[in-house]
C-alpha cells in the first residue's frame, strides 16, 4: 500500500498520470540505472526549492546553461556570494583561492 500512497504523491506533485509515473519507475529500476544514484535522486528532491532552481536551470537557453555550469564548476572550494543589487540583477561573486 505504501507504493500506492508514494505514487498517488509523486503524480499529483508532478501533475503526471499516475501510469506515466509508475513507467518512468519501471524504468529506472528495471534498466541500467544504479540503485544508490536513484535513491539519491529521490532525497534531494525533497530540499526546499531544488527542484525549482533545477527547473529554472534547465529552461536557459544552452548557451548561459554552459556558462553557469562553468562557472559553478569553478567555483568549487571557494566562497561563492551572491546578492540582488539595487537594480534587482543577480551578481554572483567567487573569493578565495579555490584550494589549489
């Protein structure tokens, strides 16, 4: 019963048909797919907000995803700031030396 109550939940969060819920399911763990990254998948898409900010990532056009993901990837080991300036844009600042 409790696959019945996670799938009711996971259709009605995605506004999915509960059977295109259930085939991407069968899928996933039925195919190549690894178990852990899965279930993995699956806690990180109960964070707050990170489902938004991943789909608000993927509609960027290509070229600015590239760039951010780049930049992001960069930033790794650093301090990364970011703040809304008095013209409501986003500015992103990296400090520190990265670590090496």
């Amino acid at each position: 019963m409790a696959r019945k109550s996670a799938s009711a939940k996971i259709a009605h969060d995605t506004g999915r048909d509960s059977a295109e819920v259930w085939e991407v399911i069968r899928t996933l763990v039925l195919g190549n797919a690894d178990h852990n990254r899965i279930l993995e998948l699956y806690y990180w898409s109960l964070e707050p907000e990170l489902l938004e900010m991943v789909r608000a990532y993927l509609a960027l056009p290509p070229k600015v995803q590239t760039a951010l993901a780049s930049y992001l990837a960069r930033s790794r080991a650093r301090n990364v700031s970011a703040k809304l300036d008095e013209r409501d844009r986003l500015v992103v600042s990296l400090t520190g030396n990265g670590g090496g």
